[in-house]
C-alpha cells in the first residue's frame, strides 16, 4: 500500500529495543494511539479498504485489536465481537487453541456472537507469526460467518504470517 498516510503512520510508531525480552525490537503503536491525527488515518484507511461492502461484524483480538476493532464497528455501522484469552467472557463460548513457539494459548468468542452468514472483518494491531488471527477465522467459520478480509496496522513480513491465513484477503498499512 503506497500513500504519503502510511509513511505518517510509520513515523507515529515507536522502536522500543529489548521489550520484552532482550533481542527483540518491538514495534509500539502508543504514539499512535495518542496522535489523534494517527488514529483517525488508520480507520479511515481500513475503512476505505471495505467501503461500499456489507460488513455486519468486525471482530477485534485481544487486546489491541479491540481499541482499533471498536472503533471501526462504531465507523461502520458494524457490531463490534471481542475474541479473547480463556475465561474473560462471561456466556457460554467457543475455544480455538493455537500452537505458540513453546506450548499452546487460545482464544474463545461467545457462541451467540455471530451469525450464519454474517460478513466479518478480523482486526488486530499486528501480525507476526498469525497465529491468533488463524484462531480468530477458525471461530468465525465454526458460526458460518463469511471473512471479507482481515486489517492489520502493522506487519512483521519476515515472520511470514499472511502463510497461516490462507486465502483471506489481508490490508496491513504498515509493513515491516
């Protein structure tokens, strides 16, 4: 995606070495989310990406996803959908595990929460190795939902994540 607002969104995202663990370079969205100018050009631009679509559901992943996610549901006239760590929602769920360098985490969305049919949108704040957003289509597919696509604000190309995903069609504004 080439435009001068991914070049601006670049410069609103922090380097932070050695976080959390010493060796890697963490890319932090903060200052993003402080500029209010930086926060509204991200929605804009994944609204724009499913502007003219039907888009009933976006759903945001824990925990990030959620502060981009709402936003845009609210944007879009869309129901917002949290997927989230085990045990934080409070009816009855859906669980995905998915496979972490050393071990297992997953993720769990109401079982109420979507629709047969329903078009949805994943949102996250980044994607690295994709796990927790091949999780997040696997929950979305269990209730008969159609993925119109996944947005990601950064992507850690090199990590090769978009592979885990499969044939959805993914918008990442900042590439990495």
């Amino acid at each position: 995606m080439s435009d001068e607002r991914i070049d601006r969104l670049r410069e609103s995202i922090r380097d932070v070495p050695d976080f959390p663990k010493e060796g890697i370079l963490f890319k932090d969205i903060t200052p993003l989310l402080a500029s209010p100018q930086a926060f509204t050009t991200t929605l804009d631009l994944f609204a724009e990406r499913w502007a003219g679509q039907r888009v009933d559901a976006i759903v945001g992943i824990e925990s990030r996803g959620f502060i981009f996610g709402a936003a845009l549901a609210a944007r879009m006239s869309a129901s917002f959908v949290p997927a989230r760590k085990p045990g934080k929602l409070p009816a009855e769920t859906d669980r995905v595990e998915y496979a972490l360098e050393y071990g297992t985490d997953a993720l769990e969305m109401h079982v109420d929460a979507l629709e047969e049919g329903d078009r949805v949108v994943v949102i996250d704040d980044l994607i690295a190795t994709g796990g927790t957003a091949a999780a997040t289509l696997e929950l979305c597919r269990r209730r008969g939902a159609e993925i119109l696509g996944c947005g990601f604000v950064i992507e850690l190309s090199f990590l090769n994540g978009r592979a885990s995903l499969g044939d959805v069609p993914i918008t990442s504004l900042v590439v990495y």
